[in-house]
C-alpha cells in the first residue's frame, strides 16, 4: 500500500519515489528468491513448501504493478461494487476514479 502512506510523506517534492521504492521492492523480491535456489536451501525442511508454492503460483506469487495485477484488481472492484463500497461507475481498474492530486510541496524554511 504505497499510496496513501505515500501520500502523506511529500512524494509531491520527490515524484520518483514510488518507483523507486517498487524498484527496490522488486530486486529485494529478486534477491530473496536466489537463496531459495542455493543447492544447500534444498536440505531444509521448507524447501518442499517452496516447491509446492512454485508449482502453484509461479516462480512470483506476488508480481508488483498494475498490469501484473489487473485481474485481481478487477475482482476486487467487482465485490466492492457488488457490496454497494463503490457506485456503479468503476466497473474495471481503468474506470477507477483517481485520488485528489498532491498538494504541492512547501519549501522547507
């Protein structure tokens, strides 16, 4: 949930940040992988649930990015349509209304 804690810390002075923090993410993400791929891992008592895990969602159960996640993020506009949380004018991750822009950065004094 990068947005609204984002929101709140003056991402409006720095607009990379996000990227940055997904790219971050992302290569932390990388990271952690390649030691689930270390021959000694695999005389662990959890490499089976890695395996097990990989043979059920992938090689990356938790994609970051919006087009990675689109599915998901449909089915979640759907229920929360379905639930009377959103009017019926989102009806797909494109439609969603987006926030109020930043406000903009103040110089610091």
């Amino acid at each position: 949930m990068i947005g609204p804690p984002a929101r709140n810390c003056g991402v409006g002075a720095l607009p990379g940040t996000p990227p940055e923090l997904l790219d971050t993410f992302e290569a932390a993400k990388t990271l952690a992988w390649t030691y689930y791929d270390d021959s000694n891992f695999s005389l662990l008592v959890d490499a089976r649930n890695v395996e097990v895990q990989r043979a059920a969602f992938g090689d990356d159960p938790w994609p970051f990015g919006l087009a990675a996640n689109r599915r998901n993020l449909e089915q979640f506009i759907g229920y929360s349509h379905d639930q009377r949380l959103m009017d019926g004018t989102a009806q797909n991750v494109s439609s969603v209304p987006r926030p109020p822009p930043l406000p903009s950065a103040r110089s610091p004094r």
